[in-house]
C-alpha cells in the first residue's frame, strides 16, 4: 500500500519488525509484520487484545498505532518509529541513571499508565525491553501480552519477563492490576541502581529470594532521595494487598521531584 519497508530492526515470536515509511507523507513509521499461520486461539486474542489497547490509548507516551493491513500470510501493524531504540540497550550503554534522569522517565511512565489505568488495561509484560525512546521522549510499547480488564478486575494467566513479574504472578495466583505497579517498581529500580531488585538463576529461587530476602537499597551504587526511596519500597511490596496502589502513586511526593527541585534551586541562589 502506501508503506515502503526499509531495513529489519527487530524480531519476536511471531514475526519481525522493520523500518519504514509513509510514501505519501514521508513519515518514518515501524511495520510489524505478523505471520497468520501462528496465530491461533491464545495468540490471536492476543493479537486482537494489542490492537484493541493501541487502538484506545491515546497518550504521547504510549506507542501510537497508525494502520494495519492484512495479506494471504501476514497481518502489518504500521506504528510510531522510535529512533533511540529501548531503555534496555540505553541503560547498557550506561551502566545506571542519574537520580534526575531515571525520575525523568519514571514521571513519563506514570504519565503512559495513568491513561492504561484509566482505560482499565493492564500491560503485563512491561519491562526496560518495552519502553521505547524517541526525541528524548519515553513511549510504552509492545501490548501483545496486555489485557482490557472486565468489572471484575481481575485475571490469572502467568505471562510477563520473570525478573520484571509480581510475585502473585509468579505463584500462579489471581491478581489485578496492581501486578503492573510492582513491574513499574523493578524498571525504576533497575534504572537507579543497574540491575534488577531480585536475581536468580531459576523461578523457584526468585519466589525465594522475593519472598524471604529484604529490599536493599545500593546506596553506594547511586545516593538517591528518600522519596525515590519511598517510592520504591512501596511498589516492591510482596503483599498485594499492602502494596501502594494508583491513586496513592499518581499522588506519591515522587511526582513532585521536578517542582521540588526547582524550589530548592531557587532558594539556593537567593
């Protein structure tokens, strides 16, 4: 149609994705290309579950859906490109963030889900992997695994990156949306400190190692704020039920580090 694919710059599970371009615009767009023979049952509504989240979000730090075509073998979604890859291969580069930067972003996230909470999706799956950066500017992507949550709130499938999981998700229990505010807490974390909150070399050892060993705050790695501090422990918190929750978050005194930041600044000079 009206999209030329330039060059390949990534692959999953179902298909590749490829640089390209509007030819009647110009704009740079990313095309993923989906094989329909592996999309079956589980995978399809997962296809049609990706489509119907892009479809409804419509936030500048969401990843915007623009098109999608159909062919004999193959479904293209035709999305926003991000020129800066993912946090994952920046934070590579970078061993771990500045206190302000890793806020940056983690205040542009908030932002992404406030519109995901509001729609009542959870994503499931959100991972260094699956922020994308473009002009500086963080965009959630990647929704194949997210769900569009019914009155109940509620769901029980264990899907997700290990390291990034709840640990009621781990365990194979029912769990809601406050799964994704502990994945959330493991992003921070990694950007702060370099490596993820809780490793290990199995899933048994990793329920273990959550549920038994203590947060620990490397402060020696990066001296970060007591709010930042705060709001880690709180999303990091095992017990669902104990864990802060959205409201609590969207108004946690981390959202006000710039404010804050600025009012220091300005009380220095005089």
């Amino acid at each position: 149609d009206n999209y030329i694919l330039e060059r390949k710059i990534g692959a999953g599970q179902f298909g590749e994705v490829f640089k390209g371009f509007n030819k009647n615009t110009g704009q740079d767009v990313a095309v993923k290309v989906i094989r329909r023979d592996l999309l079956k049952g589980k995978f399809l509504e997962l296809l049609e579950n990706e489509i119907k989240v892009l479809k409804s979000c419509d936030n500048p730090n969401i990843m915007k859906l623009y098109d999608m075509k159909k062919t004999a073998n193959n479904f293209y979604l035709i999305t926003e490109y991000c020129n800066e890859g993912d946090l994952g291969d920046y934070l590579k580069q970078k061993k771990y963030l500045t206190e302000d930067e890793a806020v940056e972003y983690f205040l542009q996230i908030m932002n992404g889900f406030k519109t995901l909470v509001k729609n009542n999706i959870m994503h499931r799956d959100f991972k260094l992997a699956n922020i994308l950066k473009h002009n500086g500017t963080v965009k959630i992507a990647d929704f194949g695994f997210s769900k569009l949550l019914g009155k109940e709130g509620i769901t029980g499938t264990m899907l997700g990156s290990p390291l990034n999981m709840a640990p009621e998700v781990l365990d194979g229990a029912m769990y809601n949306n406050k799964a994704d505010i502990w994945s959330i807490g493991t992003v921070f974390y990694e950007l702060l400190f370099g490596r993820p909150p809780f490793l290990a070399s199995n899933m048994i050892e990793l329920m273990k190692n959550i549920k038994q060993k203590k947060l620990e705050i490397p402060k020696k790695i990066n001296n970060i704020s007591p709010e930042a501090e705060d709001a880690l422990r709180k999303m990091l918190t095992v017990d669902p039920h104990n864990r802060i929750d959205w409201d609590e978050l969207f108004k946690h005194p981390i959202t006000f580090y710039r404010e804050e930041k600025i009012k220091k600044l300005a009380e220095e000079e005089k």
